[in-house]
C-alpha cells in the first residue's frame, strides 16, 4: 500500500502520539470529516485503527455542560 499524502496523517505518524480524539461541543464542525479522513490514510497505509465513541444520540441534554442539544 501506498504512504498517505495526508499532512494530518504525517503528522500522526510522524510523533509519539498512540490515541487521537476528536471531539468537540456543536453540531457540524467537522469531526466526523476529521475522523473519517484519518482513518482512510490508516487504512491507506495498511494500519489498524481502533474507534469509540463517548456520546450517546438522541440525548436531550449535553452532559457536560447541561444545556439543551439541537434535535
């Protein structure tokens, strides 16, 4: 398999970094585009990626902070 020209997955690979999270607090900022990026140059690169998710769908309230979620 080819190397990825991705800078973010150069970056990964490139550190010590052994766990990334993405995360953040609103709707439609980009984590899912960020995740799924990272994961097809690991793939590309023919590396294994674990993935887990913390939140839960369909909460009415933010569990961090306590306020209203956008339905």
């Amino acid at each position: 398999m080819s190397e990825p020209r991705s800078p973010l997955w150069r970056h990964i690979v490139g550190s010590d970094v052994r766990t990334v999270a993405f995360m953040g607090m609103t709707k439609n900022t980009g984590k899912t585009v960020a995740l799924n990026h990272v994961l097809a140059a690991a793939a590309q690169a023919g590396c294994t990626a674990g993935v887990t998710s913390i939140g839960r769908d369909g909460e009415d309230r933010d569990q961090v902070f306590q306020v209203p979620k956008p339905r």
